[in-house]
C-alpha cells in the first residue's frame, strides 16, 4: 500500500488521536475513514455562471418545449397510474 506522510498541527493531532482511541481503531485507520468520507461526499461543484445562463427567447422558448416534452413522456411512461404526480 502506498503510503504518505500528513503533519497536523499538535491539537488537531491530540483531538484525532482521542476519537480513534474511544472508536477501538488506530489514527492511521481513522484518517483513511476520513479521507474515505471526504472523497465520497465530494460531488463536485457546478461551473462558475452555471446558474446565470442567459438564453435568447427562441433558445428559451426551445427549452420550456423540451421541458414540457420531458414531463409528458415521463407521466405516459410511469407504470403506476393511480400515483398522485409529486
């Protein structure tokens, strides 16, 4: 396994020794379970301006259709009909 080397500083370092120790688990096993929680609640960050796209009213006008057009296929496609629509 690779390894590496991480310096903390000497609080941050006492507090994560602490919480491995009630947990039964080494500080090297705690900071990979922290890693691992880290990278997986990584979903990334959406662009920058993604938000403040700015369309021209035909471009709008196709996406509400497209949207409308999603909408419809999805309702005809749903197998329990009785369902109210959320």
């Amino acid at each position: 396994m690779p390894t590496t080397t991480i310096h903390f500083p000497e609080g941050v370092l006492r507090r994560v020794d602490a919480v491995a120790h009630r947990r039964g688990i080494s500080r090297n096993r705690f900071v990979i379970q922290a890693c691992e929680q880290a990278v997986a609640g990584d979903s990334g960050q959406w662009p920058e301006q993604f938000f403040e796209l700015e369309l021209s009213p035909s471009d709008q006008m196709l996406l509400n259709q497209a949207t409308v057009e999603l909408e419809e296929a999805v309702a005809r496609s749903r197998s329990n009909r009785g369902a109210p629509l959320l």
